[in-house]
C-alpha cells in the first residue's frame, strides 16, 4: 500500500520534465553526501577534508567491495 504522501510526490515527479527530474535527482544526491559529511564530522575527531570526502565515498559505495577496497587504500595513504 502506497501512502497519500508518496503518491503525491509520484504525481508530482511524473509532472516534470526529464531534465527537471534530474536537476531533482542531482539535488538529492548532493543533499545526502553532505548529510554523511556533517554526521562524519560530527563523529570523527579533527581530519583533513580529503579524509573526510574518502569516509563519505565509503559509506556511499559501502555495497560495492572493490570500490571499498580502493577507497581503504586511498584511506591509509591521508593524514588523519
């Protein structure tokens, strides 16, 4: 069962345009990339922001373990 809210949401991204649809997308992505940096600052102790950027890259490709195992690698070459 589809709740009145999503249905709404659905009605209203059927409405737009294609590329209204990814602008939309594009936001979203950058809206949670920069909710995992804020909770990662939040728990990390002080790190360098290219430190910060790899975590957040981990936790976004977290389902794929060959990009993880290249980001861990990347990861034990940044200065904390």
């Amino acid at each position: 069962m589809t709740s009145s809210v999503e249905q709404q949401y659905q009605k209203e991204m059927d409405a737009l345009l294609p590329y209204e649809r990814m602008e939309r997308c594009i936001a979203m992505v950058k809206w949670s990339r920069e909710l995992l940096e804020r909770q990662i600052r939040s728990d990390q102790h002080p790190s360098s922001e290219e430190r910060i950027q790899l975590i957040v890259a981990r936790r976004i490709y977290s389902s794929s373990p060959m990009i993880v195992a290249h980001i861990d690698q990347r990861l034990d070459d940044v200065p904390g």
